[in-house]
C-alpha cells in the first residue's frame, strides 16, 4: 500500500504538556507542502477514554503529489482504528506502537488541495476525578516525491470526570499486567464431544495489551480446545485467545473452553493447566502476580 521514503524521526519533546494546533516548521518554503494536527483530547467514558487525533496534509506545491504519514501512539497500546484512516502496524518505538496511514479517498493531492485523516485511541483505564497527560506521540508526514514533511510531537490529553484538562497530572501506566483466571463452575458435556469448562478472567490494571491467551498443558491424547464461548476468538489446538476484544481495567468476563475429549476415556481424569497471558506485540508482558494466572482441572464429568 506504501511507499517508503524513509524512517520515522525522533524529536525531544522539549517539555511540552500540550499540543495545539502544531504545525510544520515556519522555516518551510512558501510553496512546499506542509502539515498539522489537532489536539488529541481524551473523553472520559463507560469503557476508559476515547478520543481521534486529526492530521492535515496541504500539498502547496504546484504539481499533484501522493502523502502519507506515520504515527507512534502517545499512550501504549492505545490505537483503536477509525473510519477515515488506512493504517497498518509498523513496529514498536520506545514501547509504543507505529503506524503507517494512508490518506482517506486515495494519497494523491492536487496543487493547494488540503486532505484530513482521523486516527482513533482508546485507553482502557478508569477514568478519573482529576485530568491527565500522555508525552510521547509522533507524527511524521511524507511526500513521495520529496520525502520527509517533519515530525510534530503530541500528547494525549485526558479529559477529568468534570470536564477538565488544565493543569493535568502526568498519567502513569502500568507497567506489569494484572490479570487472573479461575473455574467457575462443574466441567459439562458440549456440542461435537466436546468438554465445556466454564472459567472467569479477569484484568484488574491498564498495563500494555494486545490479547490475552488461554493456554492448556498437558493434553490427553485427542484433546484440543476446538472453540470458545463467546465463539469469536482465534483458536490453535492448546491456545485460544480471550474472546470479546481487550479487557477494562476492573473488568470480569465469563468465557467457556470446548475441549475435545480424549480418545482414551480413562484419561478424562487427567489433569489440565490452563495459563493465561497477556500479550502485547512480540512479548509477553510480565503480571504482577502469576499464581492467579493459571487453574487445574480435568475432563470428568461428575455423576449426576
């Protein structure tokens, strides 16, 4: 989809609190192409904060030239889409996520055409009484006739529960995930000789997060997890992901194994370790607490 003129640029972020309005260089020529982002105001809502970063691109050349721009998230793990922008991963910076994006209606720009792409965030923290701030946020644009535009840093601004942003408090996430798993009720008959084993996980922090992993150990003989409850969840034999997307800070949610019976009944009694992990791009982030991570059981049902 890209063109690569080059890599993303580092810029000290010389203290800033805020971004408003930012702009490229006033040192740019008059007729070279330019651009600039809005502020990224995080809103305060039932699932942690929401918020969209807007980048402009301005082609003030007098020739017809193709754009796109690169971003690292200001807050990790924190990119949720959005309509308007074509972005694919492009790595990890310092922790944080890149991404490359496309222009919304195709990268090309007439002579003093102006383009706008909207990228989405979302922070799954709890929202709090007082507001907040993330440094660390990147944008470069690229022309690719010409390269690099520049990069312009910017913050995430959290919005508090009353509607404030000034004088905001440095937001500090955690570094260490903290997340646990149980069995919540008896191991039953399912569909297409299956084992249903009902479990609860939870995800009691706001540390980095990518997926979350349901792994099973020792497996009798003709048993793998076939699919979960909720059914919308990539599954490979011993692992399944926590279906129903990334977890809120605090939350629970209920899901169920379907696992194969094995094909020597005797080995229904078998012990099963199921683990889960937190994962965030090639790693798997370190819990607070592993000795809630993992539950035991085996394929039996009980007598009735």
């Amino acid at each position: 989809m890209y063109r690569k003129t080059g890599t993303l640029l580092t810029a000290a972020l010389l203290g800033l609190t805020a971004t408003i309005g930012w702009a490229v260089p006033a040192t740019a020529a008059a007729d070279a192409p330019t651009f600039s982002l809005s502020r990224l105001v995080l809103e305060p809502t039932e699932r942690g904060y929401r918020g969209s970063l807007r980048v402009t691109i301005t082609n003030n050349s007098d020739s017809t030239q193709g754009f796109y721009f690169q971003i690292r998230e200001a807050v990790a793990g924190s990119f949720s889409g959005g309509a308007e922008s074509r972005c694919e991963s492009d790595g990890v910076e310092e922790g944080l996520l890149v991404r490359t994006c496309a222009l919304p209606r195709g990268n090309d720009l007439a002579p003093g055409e102006s383009r706008r792409a909207t990228v989405e965030f979302q922070v799954l923290t709890t929202p709090r009484s007082y507001p907040m701030i993330a440094a660390g946020g990147l944008v470069t644009a690229y022309s690719y006739e010409t390269g690099s535009l520049g990069t312009v840093p910017f913050s995430a601004q959290f919005r508090s529960l009353d509607g404030k942003l000034a004088r905001p408090q440095t937001y500090v996430q955690d570094t260490q995930a903290n997340a646990s798993v149980q069995v919540i009720g008896p191991v039953t008959d399912g569909p297409e000789n299956t084992r249903r084993v009902p479990l609860r996980v939870r995800y009691a922090g706001d540390a980095r997060q990518l997926g979350n992993s349901l792994t099973a150990a020792q497996l009798p003989a003709g048993s793998m997890i076939l699919f979960t409850e909720p059914f919308d969840g990539p599954v490979y034999g011993s692992q399944a992901f926590v279906p129903g997307g990334l977890l809120m800070q605090g939350e629970e949610r209920d899901v169920a194994l379907f696992i194969s019976r094995p094909t020597d009944p005797a080995d229904e009694s078998t012990p099963i370790t199921v683990a889960l992990a937190t994962h965030y791009w090639n790693e798997t982030v370190p819990d607070v607490d592993p000795s809630d991570n993992t539950v035991t059981f085996n394929l039996a049902v009980a007598a009735s």
